[in-house]
C-alpha cells in the first residue's frame, strides 16, 4: 500500500507550524498506523532529514500517550480505540491523509505532533484522589460496595488521559475527563467525605488551566477510546451544583477546599 | 455570599445560569405561544386575554422586567462563554470532523443571534409598533384593544411573514439543542430518563414553532381572518 | 569494589522477621524528615507508592520520570489482577500458601525471607488500593471478587476487568497527585535519568536531561530510589512499552550496584505472532484465554491446510500431551516452552512459522458462541483489529514474546542495593520472583515495595547514614555530568548511516535467537562474540539528527539502544554461568530425556550478582540460597 500524509511540522510552542507532504510506501495491511509512521522515520533519518515528532508508549492502547488527529478526528477514523490500535488496513490504498496534533490553548506544542498535556495533571493535582495516608486502612470487604455501583465506577475510572475529549471538542473542553475523575470517586464511599471540596477545585483547576466549557455536543464520548459516557458530565454537574449548596452553607468556608490538608 | 458568587463564575457555575435562564425563556416562550394559539378561537377570546393581562401592570412590567433581565443574563453568558471557548483553542484544525453533534448544536451562537434579532424587530414591530407597516390601533367589539385585528393585519405582509417564519426556525434550531443540553447541564440524567432528556431538545423545538408558525401560516392563508 | 553480598536478613522464625525487623528499625525524627530529600525515579506501581508514602511521612522528594506524565509508566498495561493471601473465597488460602507457591513458582531461587514477608503485606496492600477508591470487581452482596489466575489452585487475584495495573496505577498516581499538590514531592515528567551520582560511596544524586529543553543537570539528595522497571525491550520485539529501557539500572550497574540474575527473562506464550519487519512491538493476548483455549500444531510437518482441514487425529495438542495434569494451564516459562519446541521441529503455523493455534471451536460447541463471546469478546476483537482475522471462525495464532524480567539490580532485605543511599524497588530489583514469576504477582511486588517496605527501610537508612552535604559543585557530581555530557555528545556526533532502531533490531534477534527462550553453550559464545562488534558499528554507524539541546526522541533512543548493547552481554554472561535450568532459564544442555528442566541446588542455589569492570568481564559474586522453611522439589507439572 501507498499513502501521501499530509503531517503537521512545528519546532516548538512559540515557532509558526506548516504541513509537510510525505510519502508512505511499502505499507503492508497489517501494519498499524504508528508503525506506518515509524517507518516513515526511519526512511527520513537514512536521508539526513528530522523524523517527525509523535508520542507513543505501550502500543496497546492503555498509557494514553498516543495522541494524533488524523483526517480531522482525534485517534482516527475508528470509534472506541486509540491512535496505536489503528491499522493501514483501514484506509484505501492511495488516501491523502491528515496528521495533525491535538490543538487546544491548554496543550501547547512541544514538537510536530507531540503536545504538552500537564495541564490534566495539575487538574488531577487539584483534587482527584482520596486523601488517606498509606497504611491502616481498613479490611477490603468492610465497606459493601455494590456491584453495579463498582462497575459505574470503573466505567469511569477506565479514562486513560489521553486528552482526545479535550481535542475533538470544539471548545477544547476537559469536561469528560474532570467528570470521569470525579464520578468514579463520587460513586464510591471512599470518594464522598471529599466530594464537595473535590468538584470545586477540580473545576477551578479545568477553568484556570484555560479548556473551554462544555457544549454538550459529546464529540468527546465520541472519539473516546475507552468510549466513556458523557452521562458522566452530568454527574459531575449534579456534583458541582450539591457542591455549590453545600459549601455556600460552611460557617468558614476556606479560600481552598484542601488548605486543610496542607 | 462570595463563595456562591464564586461557584457561578467557573465555566460550568456560568453554564447551570445559561442554562436556568434559557429555560426560563422557553418557559415563556411556550406560555407566549400557548396565548397566542388562542387566534384560533376567534377575536373575543385573544382581545380579552390580552385585556385580562394589561389590568395587571404590576404583575405584566414586572414579568417583563424580569422577562428582559433574563434574557439580557443569557445573551451576555451566551457571549462571555463563547469568547472563552474561542479561546481555549487559538488555532483551528485544517480538517475537523464531527461525529455525533448534530447541525443545530453547532450553531448555537448564529440561531442564537437570529432569535436576538428576531425578538428585537418583533418588540419594535408588534409591541411597540414602531417598525413595519403600522397597524390600526383600533378596539373591538367589547371595547378591548384589538391585538387580533393587529395580527391579521401584520401577517397579510409577506415580508413580516418571511421575518416572522424565519425568526422561528432560528428559534427552531436553536432549541432543538438548547432544551437538552441544559437538562444535562443542570445534571438530570438517569438510565430510565435518558431517551426522554435526548428527545426533549427536538420535541420542544416542534412544538414551539408548529404552534407559532401555524398562526402567521393561517392569518396568512386567510385560514383565520 | 564489592566485598561481600550481605542480605542482612533477620534472623527468628520466618514469620516473625518482618515484624521484629521493623521494630529494631532506627527511626527519623518529623523534623529532621523535612530536611532529607529523596530522589525517586519513575512513577509506576513501585514508583508512584513510594514517591507518596515517603511524601506523606515528611521527606521532601523528588520524582522523574521521562513520560510526559507519571500516569503513563507501563504498570498501566498490566492486565490480569493483583494477588494477596486474604483468603476472602475460604478455599485454603494462607500467608504460606502464597509465600509456598510464589516461591515454587520462581524454582526455588527467590530468597524465603522476601516472598514470605511479600505474601505477608499483600493482604494490607488489597486494603490500601481499596481505600483509594480503586474500583476492584464486586460480588453482587457488595464483597470483592476473586478469579483464579496464573495456574494456582486457590482463588486470591484481585482483579479491575482486564485493566487491573491501569487501575492500580492511577490509585498510586492519584496518591502522588496529592502529595504533589501538598508540596511533599516535586514532580519532573520527560526527565530522564542518565546517571548516578556516588560520592563517597553512597548514592546521593542522579544526572537527568529535561526532555523538553534538552538541559542536562545535576540533582542531589540524601539518597536515590530507582523504580525504573525491566529490561524486556533488549529483545527489540517485547510486549513492553516501547520507552521501557534498562538505561537506569544499568547506569547504576556502571557505578557499583551489582546486578542479579539478568538472564532470568520471562517469556510469555500468549502474545500475536510478529508479522511484518517494522513491528514495533507484539500485543499481548491475556492468560486467560487458556482457560478455554487449545493449543495445538498439526502432526505433520510443513503441512499449510488451513486448520479447519486438519482433522483431530492429524493434531498434535502438544501441552494437553506433554503435561497431562495442568495441559494448557501450564505456566508461562513451561508453556513457552513447548510451543518454541514445535515451532522448532518445522510444525509452526502461520506466515513464517512462528506460531501455534490457540482454539475455541470445542468450548464454542459446548457452551454456544455467546458464553465465549461474552468472555473473550474483547480479545477477540483485539485479535481481530490487529490481524484481521476472525477468531470465532478460525483458531487464534499466538507465539511467546518477552514479557517480563525477574532479574534486576541486587537489593538486600532493605532493598538496598550495593550501593549505600541507592533502593531499588519493583521490577528494576531482582527480588521475588526467583527464575520465574507468577501472574498477578508483579503488581503485588511493586505496589508492597513502594507502599509497606522501602518507606520503613529507607528511614533506617537515612537516620544511621552519615550524610555531609552535597551540592551540584561536588567533584563526583560534576564528573557524573560532564560523562553524560560526552556520551550525549558522542552520540550525536557518530552521524552515521544507521538507525538506532536497525541496531536495536539486530540486537534483538541476536539475542532472541541465541539467549531467548532456551540457551546453549555454542550459542551463548556466538552472542558474546557478535555484540561487541554489533557494539562498535553502532558507535561507528549510527545516525543521530539534530542537536541536544531540543526535544529530540532519536536522541533519547539511541542513548537506550547504545545501553542495550552493553547490557545484552552482562545478559549472556549470566545466561552462559548458570549451567543449569531453572524457571525462565533454559541451558539445553540440562534437561531430563523428555525435555524437562534439570536444576542444580548444588551448584546454582544462589543469587548471581554481577559487579562492573571497566574494559574487563564482569566480577561475579554468589549470595548463597538457604532454604530453612520450604523443601526445595522438582518442580513438575506433568
């Protein structure tokens, strides 16, 4: 097989970008869409030229480093998958295709195709985890957990950060990924004594870090590798709104949900 | 005070207030279009609801005072939102490819902007009749204010009625994503619910302009006269 | 120079070292915690626990990892489940049945005091993932659920789907996250450790390169833990991550830490055979499929009907036939194995022969296309996405891949490693696992490193250690910069005509070829020859583009790849040593007549740790195996 991409190429963060033309021959079916890149490369440092720049880790579609749109949608044109489960198999012999990295004020760009995506860590920072220290916690089986409660839970839990959500949406919004965060600890008893302070912070975290809110298009649930519902948005607003009551009622609300932990 | 003023200034606090404030239009706007249906049952029955709600000052300046604040909340969340979002993405995709949202929802801001401008020249045109052919302020029959001779005459206007229609199907579009996205924004989702919360948007939608644009069609079909 | 490998285990009955040991343990006090600084590098399961436990005790750390975030480290791609004794089903699980199994399991050349006390936390570490909200599988009255897993006979795998390290991982990640947001750990993603730094013997810094900007610089600290995972990827075509490297424990191996057991490699059975030369790396297909599955290989040699046209009796269902009792659960080394044999003798299946089909037509006919629909309908379409072929129709083909490596830098008891100040914790260590490890015990392994033991042990040292300060401006440091500086440099100065991955490439099937599955003699010699020459092409040939003073991923591969190429002979020194065979490790030469292992407790009952020699053949030194508790038996799984 034979392919003409059409790839993003950028130096750097503040560099003005453009699409370089380059052609992909003795592409074989079975190949997957990184390993068609690779080899690309490959031909590119024989030449004496830079390799494209795109991130990749474990390949199978779990570390959520993979991150490329390709011909206008985030991870390509299969739903439920990640850029690295993508086979050549997939496209016609002969297609023009588009590589371009994910685009959004909150991921600026490292290099090429390879984005900066720090700005979910420090959402994650801001509030999702459950704060117990490690050490005396009590027997696994103290607390029931019902079973279609734990599997909600992993339902949201499954998010892999990737950050396609934040690339397919139109207003680059990190909505999916805060609410996964946050309805897998809210579904759970371990999650609730912190949920009000949670929520807050995390939102706070999303909007500071400068995503978009969310315009409930769920292009997000979409291009979702582990195909996450956008129920969960919904979760997360009941979340924000019980938390809006709950904390306007604290005597002494402090500026910052976790000072306390500090 | 301050932390709830804070919890309406985050993305999703300016979200829940877009979307209470929009559905507090669409609560008019159906009530509007409920009144109005009333054409249908001849000119008695409009005149005197419309009687029946000018003897009430009070109650009609303060529905309408609050009918604007409402309206002028939503319109500049509305804008406040999509600067931010403009924003969050500095540089467009050279190709962008949407799966699930559907035409209206990615028009939000246009549909928007059209029943903005639709409300504006219909306030101008039917309430305050400044604009457009003006009508014979005239009084019927029991003395009432004549508002049903006022639509026969403005919807015999092609013009007027192409505005009107087309004021409704941006109100169309408009809802048709409107009316679901704020049930979700304001966290009503539930397994047994969800098919209804989807189908709400699209149902009002028809409803709202079924209903509104059946009385411009039928004044002026002659239908009604 | 290493004098003498002391373990420093405690001595008193097995069960009660651990707990007598934490208490003659010396303590820190709070206030001095604050002012020692622990550098911790990576961020996977050991990693991440105990960047946060030590965060959470008061230390102030320091945590690198070259991924752009610490949630990506390759513990994420664990799938099948995490084990512990809690004997929640009461099928007869115990602490010593874990301990007894984990240590069979290794043949015997683990050290009894660590899996005992491994086997003792691993219930606390059930306890503590719950506590962080980790959303393991329910039973439908609310309790966990356990599946039996890794061919042992007693239900103890706790398990999230089949994402149980992504589950696991995140709960250590969001641990971090809050001791991150506390101020309790400086948090360095895409920084890459590329060497130690030992002053006066003991550990007290690390070299990285800020992936981003290319800065190399100098961190300094009371003492280092390194938490940097196998080495699998020195085969080229692993099921590991494709940035998995052995540059930090082999860098520290340079510096002094002895290295153990390197030639312990596990190789997994189930992964999607390789198909074409760019594949970068081979899929791996879960354990579970055994269950259910048939392997078999047609009787006949070079026969290429398609299998549906072989008939039963023209099948050879080679593990049924060659381990009667635990046919195709075999575990992973003896499975391996056997399907290597048969690839071997020409009955392989598939394009190049390098595969044997895994069947579900006979439990597809007992109990109907749903029932494994519904239990392998994932993998199925993973198998189907990625050689687009239909399992439910035709059988899977599968072929072993590395997977896993039980070797690792030598720690004692305290998990120290030679060097004084240097811990090493999860799979960077060579720890628990003897010659071969069980399913669902890495996960324990890494997260009872990081959570229970290094964070008492590391406090014992620290509060013992002399330990003047050390700034960026010490001679050691400075040397340990400008020598990544110059390796940096000589890198991007050989620009050559080859790619680092053509080397790594070749490299990789040298060794898979000669110091892979099974090992012999002639061919270990073949390999220890062919790698320095492969060696002084790469310096000569390799091309590395750009500058280093950028993000530059050539860069960081070739400085990986120019490390595999050292290691992969301390790999085949070690290999050619133990002449034996023992769990993962294969000699060809010492095997019974039917083709079973042949251990030898009289020569190779010990630990091989390997000492660095500039320009010379590694030093070995032996820490002898005592087994006071278990028997040491044949282990059979006929």
């Amino acid at each position: 097989m034979r392919f003409t991409l059409n790839i993003w190429r950028q130096n750097g963060p503040t560099e003005s970008g453009r699409f370089v033309s380059y052609e992909a021959d003795d592409v074989s079916q079975g190949m997957s869409f990184l390993e068609m890149l690779d080899g690309v490369n490959q031909k590119l440092l024989v030449a004496g030229e830079e390799p494209v720049a795109f991130e990749y880790d474990c390949r199978e579609g779990i570390c959520g480093s993979c991150s490329l749109v390709i011909d206008g949608i985030p991870h390509g044109p299969d739903q439920g998958i990640t850029t690295c489960q993508l086979y050549m198999r997939r496209f016609p012999d002969g297609a023009n295709i588009t590589i371009e990295p994910w685009r959004a004020k909150a991921f600026p760009i490292v290099k090429d195709l390879v984005v900066d995506r720090s700005a979910l860590d420090r959402v994650m920072q801001a509030g999702g985890y459950v704060s117990v220290n490690t050490g005396g916690a009590v027997d696994g089986n103290a607390l029931l957990i019902g079973k279609d409660q734990a599997e909600t839970a992993m339902d949201a839990a499954s998010c892999i950060g990737c950050g396609a959500c934040v690339a397919a949406c139109k207003n680059a919004s990190a909505m999916l990924f805060v609410a996964a965060k946050v309805s897998h600890l809210a579904l759970l008893p371990q999650g609730k004594p912190e949920r009000t302070g949670r929520v807050t912070a995390m939102i706070e975290a999303m909007d500071r870090e400068g995503f978009g809110s969310c315009g409930n298009q769920y292009e997000c649930e979409a291009v979702c590798p582990k195909r996450i519902s956008v129920r969960f948005i919904a979760t997360l607003n009941r979340e924000y709104r019980r938390a809006g009551i709950v904390e306007s009622a604290l005597p002494n609300a402090s500026e910052s949900p976790h000072a306390e932990s500090v | 005070m301050t932390r709830l003023l804070r919890h309406f200034q985050s993305s999703v606090g300016s979200k829940v207030l877009l979307a209470l404030s929009g559905l507090g239009l669409v609560g008019y706007v159906i009530f509007h279009m409920l009144g109005n249906l009333q054409v249908f049952e001849g000119s008695r029955a409009l005149n005197s609801y419309a009687a029946f709600l000018r003897d009430m000052p009070i109650v009609l300046w303060t529905a309408r005072i609050g009918l604007l604040g409402i309206a002028v909340i939503h319109v500049a969340l509305a804008i406040h939102l999509s600067l931010q979002n403009r924003r969050a993405r500095p540089r467009a995709y050279a190709i962008h490819r949407y799966r699930y949202a559907s035409i209206a929802s990615r028009t939000m801001a246009a549909s928007g902007l059209v029943v903005l401008l639709f409300i504006v020249f219909h306030l101008l045109h039917l309430t305050a009749g400044i604009v457009g052919p003006s009508p014979p302020d005239r009084i019927d029959a029991d003395g009432y204010r004549d508002v049903y001779g006022l639509l026969i005459h403005a919807f015999q206007n092609p013009v007027i009625v192409l505005i009107y229609v087309a004021g409704q199907v941006g109100l169309a579009f408009h809802l048709h994503h409107a009316v679901s996205s704020s049930l979700q924004t304001l966290g009503f989702e539930h397994a047994a619910l969800n098919g209804l919360l989807k189908a709400a948007g699209p149902s009002v939608a028809l409803l709202v302009v079924l209903g509104n644009v059946a009385i411009i069609l039928a004044v002026f079909l002659r239908i009604v006269r | 120079m290493i004098t003498k490998l002391d373990p420093k285990i405690p001595s008193g009955p097995l069960e009660a070292k651990w707990d007598r040991h934490r208490f003659s343990e010396k303590l820190v006090s709070p206030n001095n915690k604050r002012k020692l600084t622990i550098i911790v590098v990576g961020t996977g399961l050991a990693g991440a626990s105990a960047a946060s436990t030590l965060g959470q005790l008061g230390y102030q750390v320091e945590c690198f990892c070259f991924h752009d975030s610490p949630r990506r480290a390759h513990s994420i791609a664990a799938q099948g489940g995490i084990n512990a004794s809690k004997n929640y089903q009461d099928d007869g699980d115990s602490v010593g049945r874990l301990f007894y199994d984990t240590i069979k399991g290794g043949d015997f050349r683990s050290r009894e005091a660590n899996v005992y006390r491994l086997a003792q936390i691993s219930g606390q570490i059930i306890d503590q993932c719950v506590a962080l909200g980790i959303p393991f599988a329910r039973e439908y009255g609310g309790q966990l659920a356990n599946r039996s897993f890794g061919g042992v006979q007693v239900s103890r795998t706790f398990y999230c789907r089949g994402q149980t390290g992504q589950q696991l991982l995140l709960g250590a990640y969001s641990a971090l996250c809050w001791q991150i947001e506390r101020g309790q750990v400086t948090m360095r993603p895409r920084t890459e450790m590329l060497d130690l730094i030992v002053v006066d013997g003991q550990a007290r810094g690390v070299v990285v390169r800020d992936l981003v900007s290319g800065r190399i610089s100098i961190r300094t600290a009371h003492a280092v833990v390194l938490a940097t995972g196998g080495y699998s990827n020195v085969y080229f075509l692993s099921t590991n991550a494709s940035g998995s490297n052995v540059t930090a424990t082999y860098r520290a191996w340079k510096q002094g830490a002895a290295f153990a057991n390197p030639c312990f490699t596990q190789i997994h059975p189930t992964a999607i055979p390789p198909s074409d030369a760019y594949q970068a790396k081979l899929t791996l297909m879960s354990e579970s499929l055994r269950n259910d599955g048939r392997l078999w290989v047609p009787k006949m040699l070079g026969d290429t009907r398609a299998p549906r046209d072989i008939s039963e009796g023209e099948r050879d269902y080679f593990l049924e036939r060659r381990y009667p009792r635990f046919g195709n659960l075999a575990p992973r080394d003896i499975a391996s194995r056997a399907v290597k044999t048969v690839c071997d003798e020409g009955r392989g299946v598939g394009p190049n022969g390098h595969g044997v089909y895994l069947d579900f037509a006979g439990v597809v006919e007992q109990q109907g296309l749903d029932v494994v629909a519904e239990r392998y309908g994932n993998l199925f379409d993973m198998y189907h996405r990625i050689t687009g072929e239909d399992a439910y129709r035709a059988p899977m083909r599968i072929y072993p891949a590395p997977h896993y490596t039980m070797g690792g830098l030598w720690v004692d008891y305290n998990l120290m490693s030679t060097i004084p100040g240097l811990f090493v914790i999860g799979e960077a260590n060579f720890a628990d696992h003897g010659a071969n490890r069980l399913g669902a015990s890495s996960l324990m392994q890494g997260l009872g490193d990081g959570y229970f033991i290094l964070p008492y042990t590391i406090g014992h040292y620290l509060a013992t250690a002399k330990l003047p300060p050390v700034t960026e401006d010490h001679a050691e440091a400075r040397e340990a910069h400008q020598r990544v500086l110059n390796r940096t440099a000589r890198l991007l100065a050989a620009n050559g005509r080859r790619t680092a991955a053509s080397f790594h490439r070749e490299l990789g099937s040298l060794l898979w070829n000669y110091c892979g599955m099974s090992r012999n003699e002639t061919g270990l010699k073949l390999a220890l020859s062919s790698i320095p020459t492969l060696r002084e092409e790469f310096w000569r040939d390799v091309v590395v583009p750009g500058a280093g003073d950028s993000f530059n991923q050539e860069l960081e591969y070739a400085g990986r790849v120019a490390d595999y190429l050292e290691f992969a002979e301390l790999l085949c020194h070690d290999a050619r040593h133990r002449q034996e065979s023992c769990g993962a490790h294969f000699r060809e030469e010492y095997q019974t007549g039917d083709g079973e292992p042949k251990r030898d407790d009289t020569r190779f009952a010990h630990v091989a740790a390997w000492e660095y020699r500039e320009g010379a053949s590694p030093i070995l030194h032996k820490e002898p195996l005592a087994f006071e508790f278990v028997q040491p038996t044949t282990r059979s799984y006929q």
